[in-house]
C-alpha cells in the first residue's frame, strides 16, 4: 500500500501530532493590527520566492511596489489599512522582519527557494510517497540540504496550530534527512526551530 504525503494541504497523523512541542526562538512584537487571507499568504509566499531568487530587490520601496502589483495580479485593491486588507506596506514589513531575522541572515546566503520534494519512505505495512515543495532549503558545500524554512502567514498562531505545521515541516525534514528546521510566522516574527521526528527518538 501506498500513503500519498502533501505536507502543505494534508492534516498530520496523531503520532505526527504528539512529537515534542517546538521551541520557539524569536519573538518581534508586531506594531499594527493585520487582517490575514489566503490572498496575503500568495502574496508573502512569491514575495520570498523573488527576493531570495533575485528578481526583486529586498529594499522597503521595491517590496512595497511590487506586493502592490501582486495584489493588484489577484485581482484586488490595495486596502487603506492593514486591519482593512491587503496592504503594501505591511506586506513589505512583514518581508522585511522575515529576512532580519537572526537564523535566515545565518543561512540566506545558501537559500534555494520553493524546494521540490519527492521522496519514498519504507514501513512494514506501507510505502509513504511524499510530493511536496519546501519554502525554502539551506544547502551545505556539498550542495545537500541542511535546514528547511516554512514560510507562515498566519497572523495569530495557537499552540495548536504551531503542532501541526510543525508535524508538516517533519514530514520534509525526514524525506530530506535533514535534521532541523524552522517556522517563520511573519506576522509576528515567531521563529519555532522544529527537530526531525526521528532525531527525538521517536
């Protein structure tokens, strides 16, 4: 048998769910109320996509204008407030807290974003096929992932729903064999470092 894994739309299984609660890093007070939609989320995703490819510069200016161009592309109006919609500015913020942070600045410069994954993992009982696309994976000199990003939009994360991305980015880690990884909420600048599952024994 085969179980099909999409880490990004798939529920996690209980197991998955019960591993050790992540650790969180980093925490940046955000200044102003956001309203968050799946829209905002496009947006935030494609804007990392082009700064760490180099189609978009990483100045305030450049990702005010082009987050416009984006919102504009899905076929919105720019909200006057972040509270109202989507917002430029904000959304060229939010970029901003993203990439200043302590561990991206660490491993930016080995930044591959929207990774491809595919991979196959053995059990007694069944094949796990997992298809996926990472956020963005740091590579080593060997040109082999290290560390794996998760992009988060989510404008107030739970504790519960921190559990379950974090049993989403497990599910990379393990068919990258990669050990660690992190959450990035960029609304609110949490950094949650997540640990391989079978690195904490399990």
């Amino acid at each position: 048998d085969i179980r099909w894994l999409t880490p990004s739309s798939a529920e996690p299984d209980e197991s998955a769910i019960r591993q050790p609660m992540p650790e969180m890093l980093e925490l940046v007070e955000g200044t102003t109320e956001v309203r968050g939609s799946a829209a905002r989320g496009r947006i935030l995703h494609k804007l990392m996509e082009e700064v760490l490819s180099g189609l978009t510069a990483d100045t305030s200016d450049a990702l005010a204008a082009r987050a416009v161009e984006l919102v504009q592309q899905l076929g919105f109006v720019e909200a006057a407030s972040p509270s109202a919609g989507l917002h430029g500015e904000e959304i060229a913020n939010s970029i901003t807290r993203t990439l200043t942070q302590d561990l991206v600045q660490r491993f930016r410069s080995s930044l591959v974003p929207e990774f491809s994954v595919f991979g196959l993992s053995h059990h007694d009982e069944h094949l796990d096929a997992c298809a996926g696309v990472a956020d963005a994976v740091a590579l080593n000199s060997s040109g082999n992932p290290d560390f794996v990003f998760d992009w988060k939009s989510t404008v107030s994360p739970t504790p519960d729903d921190m559990q379950k991305h974090a049993a989403q980015l497990r599910i990379y880690l393990d068919q990258l064999n990669v050990e660690k990884g992190a959450l990035v909420y960029m609304t609110t600048g949490q950094i949650v470092e997540v640990t391989r599952a079978t690195a904490a024994g399990v």
